[in-house]
C-alpha cells in the first residue's frame, strides 16, 4: 500500500489538549449512565482512568468509583471465560493502587488467578480481546511481581499471534478473527479492521507501560509496537484519519474514529516513550489530532 503524502502540521498545546479532553469526557458523562462491567464500559474506563490521573478532575474519579460499586467490582458480565469481562480489571487495579481497598481487587485477582493455574492457552481467539484482558494480566504482575502473570500473557498473546496465525507479517497488521485470514475485500485487497489493529496496537502501549525492559518477551512485545506502527501510519488519509477497512478505504468511506483513536494514542505514547522516533510520526500525531478534533 503506498504512502499518501500528507502536509506538515504541528502539535496542538497542552491547554488545546486539556480542553478538548474535559469538553469530550464531561458531554459522554452528561448522555450515559455508569452502566455494567461490561467491555464497552471497561474500555471508556481505561480513559476516563488516564485523564484523572492527568487532569485531576475528582468527577472523573468519583464515575468510576461508582461505576465500580454499582457492579460489585466484579468482571464482567460476558463471565469469566470470556477476555472482554476483563476490561473492567484495568481500572479496578489502577484504582487499588491508588486506594488498597481489597474489594477492588478481589474478584477480577481471583479469576485471572484461576486462568493462570489453568493449562488453557487458547482464549483469545480475536484480536480485540489483547486490549480487554492482556493490560489487565499485565497490571497483575507489576502489582504482585509474580511473573506468572506475564507468562500467561505471553502464552494467550503467541496463541493469537502464531497458533491461528492472526499477524499478518508481509502486511504488518492484524486479522480480526481466523475467518478473515483469506478474505478478500472488494478491491481485491486483504482485510484489516481498524479498529481491530488499534485494540492491539494500543493493548501494546498498556501492556509495556506494566513491564520492566527485563520483564519476561518485553521486548517481543516492543517488536510488535515498532513493527505494527510504521504499517499504520502508512495507511493514514489525507484528513488525519483511518478507514474502517485498512486496505479498502471504498467499503467504508467515513472516517473511523475508535481506531484512528488507538493508533494515535498508541503512537503518541510511542514517541513519548522513546520507542518511535518523533521526526517520523509528530506529523501523523498531530494530523490525527486535527481529524479527531
């Protein structure tokens, strides 16, 4: 796929960012309710989380609190053999940090503590569940310092990647499930969902954010991010966005939000990082940023 050559364009200024953040986050709160455990819900929550911790706004704080005693502070309903339940554990983990209250963490530990006694390696069979359950895998062994966390991630994330084969390495980018390793969209182009490919990339950035550089695949891990980010930055439109369908941008022409999210999180984190280069992707950031905006 050729690069589309985009103009140069800078980034915008804290103050623009904090603005925008506290605009989008304060307008979801006023149209939704707390809602279940759920991975939709467990997924805001991960932001929501991160710009409480940035801005400091105690509303952002005080929704997730509630959120999480309105469920009990249990996973999610999708149940335990499922990785979206888990989304909810990124926050619950994040805020014990904060708080020690047991409760937070009690239930999303003791069944991720049953899944990793468990020999089963075989639960992630689409892509989007790296995001829900692998940060929370993650979190566990940074918390605990117990590395079988982090074995349990690396065994369910190989199954992904090599056991169905879901990472396509010509392309550098991911099938959505093992249905679609020999589809053909209608340009005739493999198919990469978007959205898809940003559950992982930005599952990658939360996961290392977990990890020591001697953490066990750490760097198989950073490998993935580096591999991953210059294949999506190629695809990026001319506004700043990515399209449902990485390779056929016809099928769904709109620009697609929740994955042009992912990768520009995933990238700005990249480079703040150290772990892409800022002169190869501010441009792409920044450009992102406006398209978004």
């Amino acid at each position: 796929m050729a690069r589309t050559v985009l103009g140069q364009t800078s980034l915008p200024n804290a103050s623009t960012v904090d603005g925008v953040m506290r605009q989008a986050n304060s307008y979801w709160m006023a149209n939704n309710n707390v809602g279940t455990a759920s991975w939709s819900r467990g997924a805001y929550n991960t932001g929501n989380h991160r710009a409480f911790r940035v801005l400091g706004e105690r509303a952002y704080h005080n929704w997730e609190v509630s959120w999480g005693n309105a469920n009990q502070w249990k996973i999610g309903p999708e149940g335990s053999g499922d990785a979206d339940a888990y989304a909810c554990g990124q926050t619950y983990i994040d805020l014990y940090g904060m708080d020690l209250q047991p409760l937070y963490l009690a239930n999303v530990k003791s069944n991720i503590d049953a899944l990793v006694a468990s020999p089963a390696t075989n639960g992630w069979t689409w892509i989007d569940a790296f995001y829900m359950q692998g940060p929370t895998l993650a979190r566990l062994g940074n918390l605990t310092g117990d590395t079988n966390y982090y074995a349990k991630l690396w065994f369910m994330y190989d199954y992904m990647k090599t056991g169905l084969g879901l990472f396509d390495p010509t392309a550098s980018l991911w099938y959505r499930d093992d249905t679609y390793t020999n589809a053909v969209a209608a340009n005739g182009q493999k198919v990469f969902w978007s959205r898809g490919n940003g559950w992982v990339f930005a599952g990658l950035a939360r996961a290392l954010q977990q990890m020591s550089t001697n953490a066990p695949h750490y760097q198989d891990y950073v490998t993935m991010f580096q591999t991953m980010a210059p294949a999506i930055k190629a695809l990026q439109g001319t506004d700043g966005m990515w399209r449902s369908s990485l390779y056929d941008t016809n099928q769904f022409p709109n620009p697609e939000t929740s994955g042009t999210g992912l990768f520009t999180y995933g990238m700005g984190w990249g480079v703040r990082n150290g772990l892409l280069p800022a002169a190869d992707y501010t441009n792409t950031i920044s450009l992102a940023w406006q398209g978004l905006t």
